[in-house]
C-alpha cells in the first residue's frame, strides 16, 4: 500500500551508527518499527492507530520513548543535518503570518540596508 512510509536499505544503513547496541534478546526489525514510528509522528496518529504492517503499537512506542531519553534520535537529527549546506532553500510562505503593519517598516526606515540596497538596484 502507497499510504505506508517505509526507510529505504540505504537510509537505514546510514542510521545504524547511531542505533544502541541490544543486550541479550535481538531487536524487532530497526527498519519496520522506525518507519512505524515516522509513519506516526509524520500523520499526528496515536500510537494505537498505528497501522499492523509497522508491528505492535507498544513497541512502536517503547522504542520511540527508550531512544528519546537515550538521546538517539537527536544524533540521527544532528548527524542528517549536518550534511552539505544547501544552495538555495524554499519557505512556503502559507504558514507565514505578518502583522498588518508589518508592510510599513520600510517605508519607516526600519531596515536601511534594505532601502539602500533598493535605492542603488
């Protein structure tokens, strides 16, 4: 099914450094269960209605909660931006709000770089 969020073989390879060593017992598949738990914080679901395909929804859980406080997932955040800078970024500008007044700073001087820069184009 197209609605599923599955990590490639290739995105997971790149997370493993990160992935905590398991003591003991071999961990439910790291592919399936951090899809599951993308797939739920990517559509706003509760745990319960995680989707079957992804496992059980309280190993979902457990792993996002055990891994949070371990601080795993903000290596794998930190390592994956920390990537190459890149040439041009995008805002969608729907989730930007500005004041009513905001329009009039320029004309008030607020930013004189800006008028400058506009004088001399």
């Amino acid at each position: 099914m197209s609605d599923y969020f599955w990590l490639t073989e290739a995105q997971i390879k790149r997370l493993k450094p990160y992935f905590p060593r398991s003591h003991g017992v071999p961990r439910v598949d790291d592919r399936r269960v951090l899809s599951g738990i993308i797939h739920v914080l990517k559509r706003g679901l509760q745990w319960r209605d995680a989707p079957a395909e992804y496992g059980p929804h309280k190993t979902l859980y457990n792993r996002f909660k055990r891994w949070s406080e371990m601080g795993v997932f903000d290596k794998i955040f930190i390592e994956l931006s920390s990537t190459e800078t890149p040439e041009q970024l995008q805002v969608d500008a729907t989730h930007l709000k500005a004041h009513r007044t905001a329009c009039s700073l320029l004309k008030k001087g607020a930013f004189p770089a800006v008028l400058a820069a506009q004088k001399a184009g």
